[in-house]
C-alpha cells in the first residue's frame, strides 16, 4: 500500500482523522492497488481462470428468480421480453402496411389516367389506413401495457397516432376517381 493511504486514519479511532478523497482519488488508490497485487501475482491461481463465467443466476431478479428460471430452461422470455418482441413484430407490420401501399402507388402512376385503377388504388388505400390506424393503437396499448410490468429500463415511448396518421394522409392522398 502507498504512504498514503497508510498516512489516512489517526491512532484514536477507525474514523477519527480521516482524510476526504474525491472519487478520482479512490480510483487511483484502487488502480494502485490492483496493480500491486497483479504485480505480486495474487491472480495467477484463482479458481475458474480461463473458463467462462456462469451467468446462469440473474442478480436483478429477485423474488422472480425461480420463475425467470423455469421460463428459461423451457425456452421462454419473461413477460416483459415477450412483449416488447410482440411490439416490435406489429411496428414491423405496420411498416409492411405502408411498403404494401408504396407499391401500389407506384404501380398507379403509370395507369394514372384510368378511372378504374384509381378506384381500385382509393379502396386499397381506405384499407390500408384502417388497418395501419389499428395496428398503431394495438401498438400503444401493448407498450402500455409493457411500461407497467417492466423495469423504467425498458420502458417505450407511446406513438403519436394523430401525428403517423397526418404522416400517413400527406404521403398516400385520395385519389379524384
């Protein structure tokens, strides 16, 4: 140990006398440390070098560690992982919606002056709104529910429907049949 930190406490007491550190001095003691004891070899033989490490006990989980077990070795994900797949999985159908509905306009560009195909185009279109707005509020209502049972961690912000749908109207508008 450095002449420091054997220079730290008075012979009156444990906490008598002790000087204040920053924490960038207890960093620097602590590296110091370390290194002395490296140097010395004191991690040359520790038990378990060079195999992985047994990550199998989740610290975090609590009075659920039994249950995050089980579902674990039955190939499952705690609800809140599940969840957040099941939001991710409809963001990627809702996105599929527009894609769906990109082609189709694009296609109709070259027929443009056909009434039927505008027709058709509007219907898909009305369509595609419905199910892209519903899939924006089935959306909402998962991550509401995820934000309730998950750590803040993994909390998700709640789509602005109002905002994706004026989004959604500028980019696809109704055609004039």
């Amino acid at each position: 140990m450095s002449d420091q930190s054997s220079n730290q406490s008075s012979t009156n007491g444990p906490h008598e006398g002790k000087q204040h550190r920053t924490r960038r001095q207890w960093t620097d003691l602590v590296e110091e440390l370390l290194n002395e004891a490296h140097e010395r070899g004191d991690f040359e033989h520790l038990e378990g070098k060079g195999k992985p490490l047994a990550l199998d006990q989740n610290p975090y989980a609590g009075d659920r560690a039994l249950a995050y077990s089980l579902l674990k070795n039955n190939n499952f994900a705690p609800p809140e992982i599940e969840r957040g797949k099941e939001i991710d999985s409809d963001m990627k159908r809702a996105d599929d919606v527009l894609a769906t509905l990109r082609r189709r306009q694009h296609a109709l560009d070259a027929r443009i002056a056909h009434q039927d195909a505008r027709r058709a185009y509007n219907v898909a279109r009305d369509a595609a709104e419905v199910r892209y707005e519903a899939l924006l509020r089935e959306i909402n209502s998962k991550i509401l529910s995820l934000n309730i049972v998950a750590p803040s961690a993994m909390h998700r912000r709640r789509l602005d429907i109002d905002a994706k749908m004026r989004e959604f109207r500028e980019e696809f508008p109704r055609l004039e049949e």
